[in-house]
C-alpha cells in the first residue's frame, strides 16, 4: 500500500466524519494526518499497509517529531492531534477490511495540559472599559458591552442572530443563545442595560454593508479567524483609551461576568447554567476568587485565628487578698499559666528545655482535671 493510498483510506474517514462534527474539527483531523504522514515521509518509514503499523517506531517516532517542530507545537495542539488520530485508529479498525495493532496511542501519551487561572479584569479596569464602551457607542463597542453582559463565548456572540432576544413575561427577558461550543443551547437574563445595549446593536448594524446579507447580530467577513481578530483589536484599541493596566482580551469579559456574578451571590450550579457548562466540575475549573477575595478571605481567616487563639486573661484588676476563693478562680490561674508556658515553650529552640515545659504543662492539665472532678463530686 503506497503512501498515498494511506492518505486516501485517511480522508476517506474523516469524510464520513463530516456528517456528525464541525468544519474547524474536521480540519484538525486532516492537519494530524498530514502531519503523520510527513514525518513517516521524512524519516523514510515503509508502510504497506495500515496493519504494519507499530508503536515504536512509528507512534513513538511521531510523538518525538511533534515535539522537535520549530517554533514548537503547544501542548494543546499535540493533545489534539492525538485525540484525532487515535479516533480514526479506532474508527478504521472497527471495519473488516482493515487490521490495526491495539494500544499504538496510549494515555501516557497524552500531554498534561498547564493549568491558567482565569483573569478576570480588575474592578477599576472593568469600570474604565466598560465606560469608555459607552462613550464610543459604535459597532464593536456594543457588542463588547454586550459580552460583557451577558458571559457569552466570542462565537456565541459571533453566532448570535437577530431574534435571540426573547420576552418570557411581565418583566422577565432572556437572551437566547444557540448551539455553541457543547452543542446546546441555553436561555441567559437579562436586564435592562443588557436590553438597550442589544438595540442599539440592532439600530448599528443597519449601517453595516454586510446587514442586508446576513440575519446575525454581528454581520462581519465569514473568513475563518476574522471575525475574531476584528473584535480583538477592537477590544484593545478601546483599554488602551480607556487607561487600562493590562492589555484585554475580549475572552476575558466572560471571566469577568462570571467572577461578578459569584461576587453578588450567585450560586456555582446557576452559573454553571448562565455560562453554558455542561458539568460543575468545568464552572470551579473556570472560575476562580481573584486576588482581591482571596486577600479578604485570608485576614479575615487571620483575625479568626487570633480571636480563637487568644491568651486567657489574669484577673490583674483586683488583688488576689480581694478575689473570692474557690474552684472557678483556679481554674482560670490554671488555665493561663498552661497558655503562658505553651507559648514560652515554642520561642525555644533548646529541645531539652522544650520537653521540659511540655511534661510541666501536660502535670498542669492533670492537676486541672483533677480540680474539675472535685468541684462536680461536690455538686
């Protein structure tokens, strides 16, 4: 079998994958073919047929060659082509007319993906952008705002037609957000900032020469990539304007619509529904407290400690001739002498001394239990 009639049993597959995925996957798929069948050129492997395949040297070989491209392949764009070179694998051996070694691509082979925290925009950089939006008021910038909004992906918004905004009575309205990036629709409140914001976008893009031939919100060039390019330099040509101290992204607006709303008291499960995720797990993967909370949370944690911690307090308003003998009286001396020693004790570095203090605090806590026990045998 020549290399070419590998290629052809290849594009043959994913063909038949064409009924069921999305035109972006499908190219994924033909890029790790290609890219398999390149290095297999390059390195002058024999394959006759798909049945001399073998992990070493083949797979092996391969995965090396993904990670020796210069510039080098991302560990996403290596975990992709695996996934979809391992599905047309599996695909082709499950027909008769093919025989296919097992176990060529294995989970070790997988690249572990780096995990990034999500980066919200900062109160003071979400109010410059947001305000500098609306004093610019074109196109783009309502777009943006809208975005911001609502927590949509930028193909959603890219995707998103002209009808999407629905009323569902009294005062009640919803976005309606379609078949995305998880094949599923979803329903997103709005409020009325949000409804304005949506018909102004409705009134601009009248002017748009691309309106009259298109039923999207957003009527750009349909060409791969830039659709998105459009509104990335937009996003940033309208931060730099407004003062912002970082350079924006507009898929951080959904980071940041989703970091607001948890501040305001949403719950994860209803996030998870207002931002499109299929699973909990994905929405605490997203959406992380910002440095901010985490501060808060941690003085707060800080002032807990000390309130839970604190050292007893000796009775030093009264002279010992004036306090009232007896059990309760003590108890407290017992207890902040134990305190005093305790904390004496890990100033130390002398373990010695340390071990020393520890027996006479642990004689302490025996004579205080012993004092307890006389006090309830009385009562």
């Amino acid at each position: 079998m020549a290399r070419h009639d590998l290629e052809q049993i290849f594009d043959a597959q994913i063909d038949l994958l064409a009924t069921i995925l999305q035109p972006n996957t499908l190219r994924s798929y033909r890029r790790a073919v290609k890219s398999f069948l390149r290095y297999s050129r390059a390195s002058d492997l024999h394959l006759d047929s798909l049945a001399d395949l073998r992990r070493d040297p083949h797979i092996l070989g391969w995965l090396r060659y993904l990670c020796e491209q210069d510039p080098p392949l991302s560990k996403g764009t290596r975990l992709l082509y695996l996934l979809c070179f391992r599905r047309l694998l599996n695909d082709l051996a499950d027909d008769a007319e093919y025989t296919i070694p097992e176990g060529l691509i294995r989970r070790e082979d997988f690249p572990r993906l780096d995990y990034y925290l999500p980066e919200p925009l900062s109160l003071d950089d979400d109010q410059r952008l947001q305000n500098q939006l609306r004093t610019n008021d074109d196109l783009f910038s309502n777009a943006l705002l809208l975005l911001r909004g609502t927590g949509m992906r930028i193909g959603e918004l890219l995707d998103l037609p002209t009808d999407s905004l629905r009323h569902l009575g009294d005062r009640d309205w919803a976005l309606h957000v379609p078949l995305g990036k998880l094949h599923t629709d979803r329903w997103v409140p709005v409020d009325d900032d949000v409804r304005r914001i949506y018909a102004r976008l409705v009134a601009l893009r009248q002017h748009s020469a691309a309106a009259a031939d298109s039923t999207l919100l957003l009527p750009l060039p349909a060409r791969p990539g830039t659709r998105y390019i459009a509104l990335l330099r937009a996003v940033r040509k309208v931060a730099r304007k407004a003062g912002c101290s970082v350079r924006v992204k507009p898929h951080q607006l959904r980071h940041t619509y989703a970091t607001t709303m948890l501040r305001a008291g949403v719950s994860l499960p209803a996030l998870m529904h207002l931002l499109g995720h299929k699973t909990l797990d994905m929405t605490l993967r997203y959406v992380q407290v910002t440095q901010n909370d985490l501060q808060k949370q941690y003085h707060l944690a800080r002032q807990n400690m000390v309130s839970a911690h604190s050292m007893p307090q000796l009775p030093t308003t009264h002279p010992l001739n004036s306090m009232a003998p007896g059990i309760p009286t003590i108890t407290q001396y017992l207890t902040t002498i134990r305190h005093l020693l305790e904390m004496y004790r890990r100033q130390l570095t002398d373990a010695k001394v340390r071990r020393k203090l520890e027996r006479w605090t642990n004689r302490l806590a025996k004579i205080a239990a012993e004092v307890h026990d006389l006090d309830a045998a009385k009562k």
